[in-house]
C-alpha cells in the first residue's frame, strides 16, 4: 500500500521539489508513496483569499488563521483518515530517528507548514496536530522542514533501501554517529586511507571504527554520548 503524504502550505508549487529527485523520487515515481499538496489559501473564506491575521494582543508578523486552516486539514484528512497530523514549528518536540521510524511504519502523514509568526495555536488542539521541530533554529516557514520530514520518512520505506545502506545507519540509531569513510585513491593530497582499513582483518576495522564513532561522538555531540542503551536517539 502506498504511504501517503498530504502537505498542507501557501506555497504548494514547492512540493514535491527535492523529494523528486533521489532515492525518494526513485520511490515516489514507482508509488511506494505519494506526495499531495494541498493550497491553504483555496480554504480562505474571502474574496481576497486571507489566510492570516494579526496576532492577539498585539506584536509583529501575522498568524495563520485556525478556521482556514481546519477546512483545509478537515479536506486533506477526513474523520476517521488514521495518519497522524503533524504541525512543523520551532516550538515543536524535536525530530527524531525513532520518531521518523514510527511514521514510517504507518498509513503515511498529514503534514501543516507552518507560516508568518505562527500559527492559531487552537486548531492544534482541535484538530490534534503533532508539533515537531526539526531543530534549534528559524527556518521562514515549514515547507523546508516538510521535506526533511518527508524525505526521512521516504528512505525507510520498505523496497527503498537496500539492505546495506540500512545497516550503516544502525550506529547512529544505537546513539553513536558514523565513524569516518574513506574510498580510492590510496593516497589523497598527500593524506592516506589509515592502514588499518586496508590491513584486511575484519576484527580490526570494527574495532577501528566503534572507537573513532565513540570519539566523534564524545567529541561532537556530548549529550548523546552521555545517554546508554537502547533508548539512545
Ligand atoms: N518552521 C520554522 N522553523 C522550523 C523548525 N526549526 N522546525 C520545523 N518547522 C519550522
């Protein structure tokens, strides 16, 4: 069955954009999932299409409005429609392995582009939007981290990996980032390819490469080397 993405933004002409190129275009062309754009603004009520309005109590920008937004989302995923509905905002949890995973394995999404100062924050709780972030900075809108979500959640599909390529992510799913690659030629620039991954013995090479991820990790990202076990994001 097809995993289905319905994204829901002012500026549909983006999508699906770089999701069809690549490994996610590749599985978006043979229908291992599909990529709907839905107009926010057909769902404006006025003849002059608004879709935004000045924040209560006053301040700058404008904030997406909750009744355009609820025909819309009501269009797009019906009562009863089972994939989760996700609002992209910086004020969201922050995106993670296991969360793209959990999506993955499901029906597909509904996803909201959030826009201007924010959005009406009470279609989040009629409607029982998710948010989610995907990191610690202001992009000008949700359609960039749409495709971050979407192209995530594509590379996991079944059929669309092969099986290798899961495997080199299963270091970073265990907490730990990738060690270090190198390929052909020998000797780059002066600099060489270290000894031990051509010396051939397998033992050697695992061994290697755990302790550079463990260093890379301590290294670069501190709070992930401080968590164990499985529940390592
Ligand atoms: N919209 C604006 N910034 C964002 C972020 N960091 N994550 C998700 N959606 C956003």
């Amino acid at each position: 069955m097809t995993w289905r993405a319905s994204v829901l933004t002012i500026f549909p002409e983006l999508f699906p954009g770089p999701l069809a190129a690549s490994l996610a275009g590749k599985a978006l062309a043979a229908g291992i999932w599909s990529c709907e754009a839905i107009d926010i603004r057909k769902f404006a009520a006025d003849k002059h299409r608004t879709v935004d309005d000045t924040p209560a109590g006053g301040g700058p920008g404008m904030v997406l409005k909750a009744d355009v937004l609820a025909r819309a989302i009501d269009a797009a995923a019906p009562a009863g429609d089972p994939r989760p509905r996700i609002l992209l905002t910086p004020r969201g949890r922050p995106l993670t392995q296991s969360r793209v995973r959990a999506l993955a394995e499901g029906p597909g999404v509904v996803v909201v582009c959030g826009r201007f100062e924010g959005v009406d924050q009470r279609i989040v709780e009629a409607r029982s939007l998710e948010e989610i972030s995907i990191g610690d900075y202001v992009l000008s809108g949700g359609e960039v981290a749409a495709y971050v979500l979407l192209d995530a959640c594509a590379r996991l599909l079944p059929g669309v990996m092969g099986e290798d390529a899961s495997k080199a992510e299963e270091s970073f799913e265990a907490g730990l980032l990738e060690y270090p690659q190198y390929t052909k030629p020998q000797v780059f620039e002066g600099r060489a390819i270290p000894d031990v991954l051509l010396s051939g013995d397998h033992g050697k090479v695992a061994a290697w490469r755990r302790a550079e991820a463990e260093r890379a990790t301590r290294e670069r990202r501190p709070d992930l080397a401080r968590r164990k076990g499985p529940e390592r994001e």
